[in-house]
C-alpha cells in the first residue's frame, strides 16, 4: 500500500509511483469511491504516463469488486472525463498528474454530472475508508466495458461554441507531449483551422519541456514557432489538457485574466445579467469588466472545488481563475481549457483584428505573476506584512484566502501553500513601477530583507 498521508490532497490523490502511489492503493480506492459515492457505475480515463493505465485497470478491479460496473475510456483530458460523468450521469475517475513530473500520478475523481469531490466531499472519506480497509462486497462482482468518448467530447464542445463563420486562422497548438496531442486533432477538426502542432507525440516522460504552462520557459517554444510561422494565435495545454494558455500573434503570453474577462463578455452577451465567478487574485479588470457588461461578479476562494461550489451556489454561467483554469455552467460547472481555447477562437476569427487588438480592452493592469517565498512560519510572516500596511490612507484589508491588501491604485494577495512551507504572493497595480514597489516591499518582509 502506498503512503496515504503524502497522497491524499485537498482535491486530488497525487503521488511518486510506486513508492507513495501503487496498484494496491489504486485498487483500495476504486473499491472505497464506489462505497462512498453509492454508484452502480463508473468511467475511468487516463493520460499517457506509463503508468497510468495499469493504475487505471488496478482501480477498476476494486470498483468492480464492489459490483459496480465500470466504463473504460482509455486515453483522455481530464475535461473529456468530466464530459463522460457529465453525459453517462455516473461517478468519474481520471488517471492522471496534470503538470507534474513524469515519476508522479495521481486520480481526480466526481460524482455523478462531473461534480466535484475533495477532502470535504468525500475525499477524505474515501482514505478513512482505504485506512481501515474496503470490507468485503457479498453480491456479484460489476463488469467491464471500453467506449470510445473522443468524437462525442469533440462534438458536444462544439455545440457550446459557434464556430461556423469564423475567418480562416493559422493556430500553433503546444500539447507538451500531453493528452492536448489526442484531443485536438479531434475537435479542431473540420474547422477552417491550419494547425501548427507542437508535441503532440504522446509521452509521459514529457522529453521536450514540463507540461506546465503556468511557468514561462515552457512557452518559449510556442513563442518563437508563433513568430515563426506568422500564426494568428498560440495555446499551450498543461499534462492533462484541462487548462490551456495563450500566446497572440506577436508572441506575447496573454494573462489568464485577460482569457476570463474575454470569455465573460462573450458568456454575458448570451446570458445578460448572470454572475461570473472570479477568484480574489484574478485581475481586478475583471469585476470591472462583467461589471460594465451588466454582470455580477461574485469574488470567491484560490482552489476549484470553491469555485464550483460558489458557481452552483450562485447560478453564475462562467468561472476563471488566475491559474488557466476555466468553468462552465452548460458544461456541468467543470472546468475545460480546450472550451476556453474554443471561445478565444470564436472571438478572434468572428473579427478582424489581430489578437493583440482584441484583447487590449480586456487588459488594464500590471500584474506580478505569483512569486514563491519559503518561510519557516507562513503565519508570522503574514502578520508582519498586515502590520506594516495596516492603517495606511485609503487601505482596506480582507482574510477570505490568505491576507489580501489593496488600494484604488493597487493591491496585493499573500497566502500560505496548502502543501509546503511557502508563501504565495500576487500583486497588480495600474503601472509597473507602483506594482514593483509594492511587490519588493512586501517581499522584503516576507523574506527578512
């Protein structure tokens, strides 16, 4: 058995195989996801690690020793599970690490309709469960069956999005040799695309750069076949192809804040009036922006499973987070960056203009990207900076995730990893040089400088 307390996360189960995550652990979960979600039922679909389909056969042995019945998908986005939960209405298990390093793995799982499941929803249960061991099911063991699900995920996203006027597009796509190189062949195809593909051989030892593009150097790539090749557009997929970034066509990385605020637009002009989920360290152009469109934004927590939650608490039709994460109402509130990419599509060739164009509306503030400091104690630390900036003129304070600062002029987020012993700043002003003085301020006493 692997090591329950280093694997079982706040919204996922994540680990090095096999030393912390084994066919063993993996069969246990399955076993203990079909006792606390009750399903008759389930669909996996797994990445291209290595090890991810043994992991995914492991799982499927302890769900069907439970009698459930379990739908094999085989390779797939993480979305593209979501879309099986969401469309077969029955619990989903996903075999994947998303963008971490080719020795670990790891499952996401939902319940019925694509809903979340983490350490408040029955994740935690589900390793109480594995702790004490799955007792032992006396009806008949559930079977096993493969669907292909690609064509139907390709389609149906396509009938979120309208694409059919749009102008001809020349689109470079790095799949980081992630599952972005299965998907969107698929759901590019019969679109008046011509698609520059980068990495899209599958391999989850990812032999060309991290599939994660939240970190710059893994875009340069992108970047410079962008320019290269004169495209109109660039987006890059993380490992699992559930988030997606964009590079314009000058080759310049465009903030996820900026994604969100496009996309709201567009949602709103569908859906006047509705809320639109943003999480506190999204650009403050945001609220602006749905705001001046008739919308309601609706400011909530750093993680997916509160954005979810305050999506179907509120009704809202669209979700962002900083991090290229993307929600959907009409897609079972998940998240789906290849939808995201498809409403950026629609947008840029429904038009004229270049992308850089496009989005310059959308794009307001100076932002720092989220800067990493390790500290020995993240709470000390934290009360340092509230003191410091703390009855200054014109400055407010709020606790909802971390400790959050801000001014007309600028503002600032520090908060504490949930994993290591980190903090987490992100800071944006209305230029650079006030953003960069309120950054290396609170640097130096996050840091002790």
């Amino acid at each position: 058995m692997g090591d329950l307390a280093k694997i079982f996360k706040a919204y996922d189960i994540r680990g090095v195989v096999p030393d912390e995550l084994d066919a063993e652990t993996a069969e246990a979960v399955g076993a203990a996801f079909v006792r606390v979600t009750g399903a008759t039922a389930v669909v996996t679909a797994h990445d291209m690690r290595a090890s991810s389909g043994p992991l995914a056969e492991a799982f499927a042995r302890g769900a069907t020793s439970q009698g459930a019945d379990v739908v094999e998908a085989g390779l797939g986005s993480t979305d593209m599970l979501y879309y099986a939960s969401g469309t077969l209405d029955i619990p989903g298990a996903m075999f994947t690490a998303s963008h971490n390093p080719a020795k670990y793995n790891g499952l996401k799982l939902c319940r019925s309709g694509a809903r979340p499941i983490g350490r408040d929803s029955g994740l935690a249960d589900i390793r109480e469960l594995v702790e004490r061991g799955v007792p032992a099911y006396d009806g008949p063991a559930g079977g096993v069956s493969e669907r292909d699900l690609l064509k139907g995920y390709a389609d149906h996203l396509k009938t979120l999005v309208d694409l059919s006027g749009i102008r001809p597009l020349k689109v470079v796509v790095d799949a980081g040799n992630g599952m972005g190189g299965h998907t969107v062949p698929t759901v590019f195809e019969g679109l008046p695309i011509d698609l520059v593909p980068l990495y899209f051989e599958l391999d989850g030892t990812f032999p060309n750069h991290e599939a994660n593009p939240i970190e710059p150097a893994n875009l340069r790539d992108l970047q410079a076949k962008v320019r290269e090749t004169g495209a109109d557009i660039g987006l890059a997929f993380d490992g699992d192809a559930d988030r997606c970034f964009v590079v314009d066509e000058r080759g310049e990385i465009v903030a996820p804040s900026t994604i969100t605020a496009l996309v709201a637009v567009r949602e709103l002009a569908k859906h006047p009036g509705a809320p639109i989920v943003h999480n506190l360290i999204t650009s403050k152009a945001v609220p602006e922006i749905v705001a001046e469109h008739g919308g309601a934004p609706v400011r909530t927590r750093v993680g997916h499973s509160f954005i979810k939650q305050t999506m179907a608490e509120s009704g809202a039709v669209f979700g962002g987070e900083h991090s290229a994460h993307f929600y959907f109402r009409d897609f079972w509130f998940a998240d789906s960056g290849m939808l995201a990419a498809l409403h950026v599509l629609a947008a840029l060739g429904g038009q004229g203009e270049p992308l850089s164009e496009l989005l310059a509306e959308y794009s307001r503030y100076v932002p720092s990207g989220e800067i990493n400091s390790e500290v020995a104690d993240q709470a000390a630390a934290a009360d340092q900076v509230r003191a410091a900036f703390e009855g200054r003129p014109g400055v407010t304070v709020d606790e909802l995730d971390g400790l959050t600062v801000g001014t007309d002029d600028w503002w600032f987020n520090l908060r504490p990893s949930n994993t290591e012993p980190l903090l987490r700043l992100n800071a944006e002003a209305a230029d650079e040089k006030t953003m960069a003085g309120i950054r290396d301020e609170v640097l130096a006493i996050v840091r002790g400088k």
